[in-house]
C-alpha cells in the first residue's frame, strides 16, 4: 500500500509544512528567541520524524530532520538572533536538502497484511 498526501510523497508535503509553520514566526507573532528557537525546532524534529516513518529509505529523512533540526537550535541557542533569522535558516536548510534528496526517497509501500519474508 502506499502511502500518498493528495497524491504526493508524505516527506514533500510534511517538509514544506515544516517550513511554512517557520515563516509564520517570522511574521512577528510576539515570540521571543528562544520560545522561536523551541518551536521552529521542535516542529521540525516532528514532522521530520513522521516523514522518516513514512518514506524509505528512513536514513536520508533521518539524515535531513537532523540537519535542520540542529541548524534551527544552533540558530536559535548558540547565537543571539532574531526569530526571523532562525525561521529562515530552517527554511532554507530544508528546501535545499529537500530538493537534493527528492530523487532518493519514496513512500513507504510495505502492504501491512502481508508478511515479511522468511528465510529458508
């Protein structure tokens, strides 16, 4: 069975929702740094991770929640920036890796009611 969003991979769409729910702290929502810091951050680590579950193989979804996810906290907590500088960072960060690694990602299309292989 696979597994589509209106009819696009889940790792497209969560990725790009990722990086919309960014841009909307940057528009001044009355955040200071570090609650922007904890929220562009954690809702990338989330998304990141079902779009990991959702696709194989899982280490290059894997691989690209790490890097914005920490791109985002190293943004956000090792440097005193502005939230809209953390949201563009993970932004960015995101759409690059997004569109290096769309070739080497599908959705996950294990059927769950057949069951794995057995050796012989």
């Amino acid at each position: 069975m696979k597994i589509l969003i209106l009819n696009r991979e889940p790792a497209l769409w969560l990725n790009t929702l990722s990086a919309v729910l960014g841009l909307v702290v940057t528009f001044n929502v009355g955040l200071t740094e570090a609650q922007a810091g904890w929220i562009v951050a954690g809702v990338s680590a989330v998304l990141g991770a079902i779009a990991a579950i959702l696709t194989r193989p899982i280490a290059v979804q894997a691989f690209t929640t790490l890097i914005a996810t920490v791109a985002s906290a190293v943004a956000a907590f090792g440097y005193e920036v502005r939230p809209t500088t953390t949201a563009a960072i993970n932004f960015t960060v995101l759409a690059i890796l997004m569109f290096i690694t769309r070739g080497q990602v599908s959705p996950n299309t294990q059927d769950q009611t057949t069951p794995p292989p057995q050796a012989v």
